[in-house]
C-alpha cells in the first residue's frame, strides 16, 4: 500500500457502492487497477467487502493476489464471509491463514463476526476454541466488544440455567480481569440472560457468589422475560440472603420490572417510600411504564417530579406536552408551553446521524438542505406508499400541534429519522446496515414504521436514541416495543 488513502468521497469508491452485479464491479475493479487506486488499503478493503456480498469468488479471487494481506484485509473478509451462512467455512478457512501466518496475529476486531457465526449449527463446537484464541492473544486488554460477542455465543448455545451461569461466571470473571463494567458488555450479558430465560437462582448451589453487579444484571434479566416474582425475590432477598445493601441501580431496576408488567401503584410506591432521594433515572424509568401503559394520571406526577430535579432540560415539558397532546387536551398542552416560555427553555430540535460510506450525514425535521434532498424526499414519498400498503396508519396523537388530521399525517413523514432513513436507502449498498444516531427519543410513529422498512426493504436498522439502542430487522424491534 502507498501513499495517503483516498476518503469515501472519492468518486470511483462512490461508483464502486452502487454496483450490484458482477459486471460492473469488475469494470469498476480494472478502473481501480489502472489508476492505481487498488494499490491503497482503503479502497482494496472496500471492493474485498462489496464483493463478497455480490459473488464472493471474485473477492477472494481478489484476495489471493494480495501479496501480503495485513490483518485488517483479513478482518474485512473474515467479518463480511462470516455474516452469510454458506460462506461461513470460508471465513473460518481464511482465520486458519492467520493462525498459520509467520508475521500476522488476530486482534480484536477478529473475534466478533467469528463468534456470531459460531451461534449456529454446525459451529457451535468452534466458539471454546476461539475463546481460548482470546485469551492467548488479547489479554489482558480483550476489547468489550469482543467479551460482548463471547457472552451472546454462549447465551446461544443452549437454554438451561447451567449455560447461564456460566455467561455470569464469565461476566465476572473478565470484569475482575481485565475491565470494569461498562454498557457494552451489561447489555450483552443482560440480553444473553434475557434470551435463555434461566436465572442465577441456583448460584448458591454452584458456589457462585453474587455482588451488587451480579443482581442487578440478575433483576434486569428478570425483568426483560417478565419474571416479575423472581425478580422482586430476589430484591427481597438482597440483605438477609446475600448482604447486599439495595442501591439506587437496584430500586431503578425493581421499579423497570414492576413498570414493564403494568403494575405501576406498586412502582410509584416504591419509588415514593424509597430510604434515599430517587434520582432522575428512576422517575424516567417510572415515566416510561406510564406512557406505555397510558396512565396519564402517574405520567403528571412523575414529569412534575422531573422538572423539579432538572428546570432547565426541555424533554421533560416536552413528554408532559406529549401526553396532553395524545389525549387532546390542548390547553394543557398551551399552558406547558408558557411555562417553558417563562423560564426560557427552548424545545430541543430533534436531529438524526447516519453514516454512508463512511461519512456522516445530519438531518433535522423537514430538512431540504441535503444536495440530495430531491431524491430523499421522492424516497420518503415511496416509503409512505409502501407503508399505507403495509397498513400501517400514522400515529398522529404524536403531532403535538391542533392542526388537521393530513397535516399531522404530512409531519410524521418529514421526522429526522425518517429522512436519514430515506436518504441511507437511497445512496447506501443494499446490504449493509442502517446506523443512525438521534438525539431524541424516537416518537411512536417512527418507531412502528422503522419496523415496518426495516421489512419491506430487507434491512437492518440501528437507531441509537437518547434512552437506548434499537435494532430493527424482519419487522420487529430489539426492545419489544418498551423504550
């Protein structure tokens, strides 16, 4: 490789997203050749990934007369082959390479799609063995992103309370090791819980201790299975059983768990006979029980709560706005916006991010500053066609402004996320997931239909929002629609 690597800009590589067909990826392939731009790692990594996507021999044809592959060109094609089931031997086949290589060592961005792939017949047996790669080759610095992958291999190996502890065991044991907790790896291990619903009640019997970490990952799990009488037991049991004082992570989960199964007399009590000042965490964990559930009544104390601990953050007035709004009551909804006009707070305006092509793209409601805002908005018009074939009806009680029914319909469709989403469809390769980061939490409308695209257009869809990641694929929502 030589020389500066050309950005994502430069318009052979954007010539080189679009190609679907074996064709044109090689007539754009001897373009690169004669102009020497093959010869930078970028633009190599690039046609190595879209082509494997599109004919995966011509990108390992491409790969063979690489005459010395770094380990980044092996993590791009290990990664992609990885992700397609039938090509999966393939990218264990090129992992052996490295292995076997005198001078290249896997790092850790080796392990994750490895990991992935070892989630399904007939590579279950392969994950141990990667497991020990990671200990012989990245301690003591093993990324979070690989213990993340490690902890969901092992939650999908099987459904019995013994492979969940042995996901808690893990946990623990790498957090004492190597890292502390941190996001990455307590919703990895608490998804992998989640999803073979065994809990760590037999620990006792395994000589497996718990600490503060240990229950509320515990408590959490119970939680996203609906457990709520395990999950409450072994609140109960925190400081007779385990001495463990309750801190203010394990009341916020106790109230999520009480939330979440619509018991929300029992969650505000809680919250209300608290031995410390709750904090605004747990009244927002109080709050979203309320919207989901529709207890105006709760959502008003809480949101009254929440603006005594932060005046000065906009969300707060604007959620309160949104539950007068949905119920019409729209002189609340004005009076709420005199309050936040008295003590100079401005609504927040929502902004959505979404990378293409290794750029990033932002986008506000109604935005027509893109240089493709034509084609954006002719998408959005499609996708509105499509979704009303679907069946799908816009959740105008999201429109906080008394104005006409079509009006509200036309808002909806110009949301921030909605255009980032239109314009990833319009200018990203068809294969490759949708990421995009909001600084709102997504309202209800763009949730139900980001479900929906992510269906009728056959892509993934990544939305980091204020409160949480949501992974939409084939019309669902990682977070069961609780946010």
């Amino acid at each position: 490789m030589r020389g500066p690597n050309p950005s994502s800009n430069h318009p052979t590589l954007q010539l080189l997203e679009k190609c679907k067909t074996l064709d044109t990826l090689k007539q754009v392939h001897a373009h690169m050749i004669t102009t020497g731009l093959i010869f930078h790692t970028y633009p190599l990594s690039r046609i190595l990934l879209i082509s494997s996507t599109i004919v995966f021999t011509h990108a390992l044809s491409i790969f063979n007369h690489i005459p010395n592959p770094t380990i980044f060109l092996y993590n791009t094609l290990i990664s992609s082959l990885a992700n397609i089931k039938p090509h999966t031997h393939i990218a264990f086949s090129l992992y052996s390479r490295v292995l076997t290589h005198t001078t290249l060592k896997p790092n850790g961005f080796t392990f994750p799609s490895l990991f992935k792939a070892c989630g399904s017949q007939p590579w279950l047996r392969h994950g141990r063995a990667l497991h020990t790669h990671v200990l012989k080759f990245l301690e003591p610095t093993c990324d979070p992103f690989v213990q993340a992958a490690l902890l969901n291999y092992y939650a999908k190996c099987g459904k019995d309370v013994s492979l969940s502890l042995e996901v808690l065991t893990l946990f623990i044991e790498m957090q004492k090791s190597l890292i502390k907790a941190n996001e990455v790896t307590l919703v990895a291990l608490i998804s992998a819980c989640a999803e073979l619903g065994a809990l760590s009640q037999e620990n006792d019997t395994e000589g497996l201790a718990p600490d503060d970490v240990t229950l509320v990952v515990t408590m959490c799990s119970c939680s996203h299975v609906g457990l709520v009488e395990e999950g409450c037991d072994v609140f109960e049991s925190m400081k007779e059983v385990y001495g463990v004082e309750p801190k203010l992570e394990h009341y916020g989960c106790l109230v999520d768990l009480l939330g979440r199964a619509g018991r929300l007399r029992e969650a505000e009590e809680r919250v209300l006979n608290m031995p410390m000042k709750p904090n605004a965490v747990i009244w927002r964990s109080l709050l979203g029980a309320a919207r989901v559930h529709g207890n105006l009544e709760i959502g008003e104390v809480v949101l009254k709560h929440l603006i005594q601990l932060e005046p000065e953050t906009s969300g707060n007035y604007v959620l309160l706005s949104n539950m007068y709004a949905s119920i019409n009551r729209w002189d609340d909804v004005k009076r709420v916006r005199k309050l936040m006009k008295d003590h100079g707070i401005n609504k927040v305006p929502g902004s959505s991010l979404v990378e293409v092509g290794g750029a990033m793209h932002e986008f506000l409601m109604g935005d027509k500053t893109h240089p493709r805002s034509k084609e954006i908005y002719l998408k959005l018009e499609e996708m509105s066609r499509r979704l009303h074939e679907y069946g799908h009806k816009p959740r105008t009680l999201e429109v906080l402004f008394d104005i006409e029914e079509e009006e509200k319909e036309d808002a909806l469709s110009y949301h921030s996320e909605r255009l980032a989403i239109a314009f990833a469809l319009i200018a990203s390769h068809p294969c490759a997931p949708i990421r995009i980061i909001k600084n709102l939490r997504v309202c209800g409308d763009c949730h139900t239909s980001s479900k929906l695209i992510s269906k009728i257009y056959e892509r993934e869809i990544i939305v980091r929002d204020r409160n949480r990641f949501h992974h939409f694929k084939e019309g669902a929502c990682s977070c069961s629609d609780y946010w």
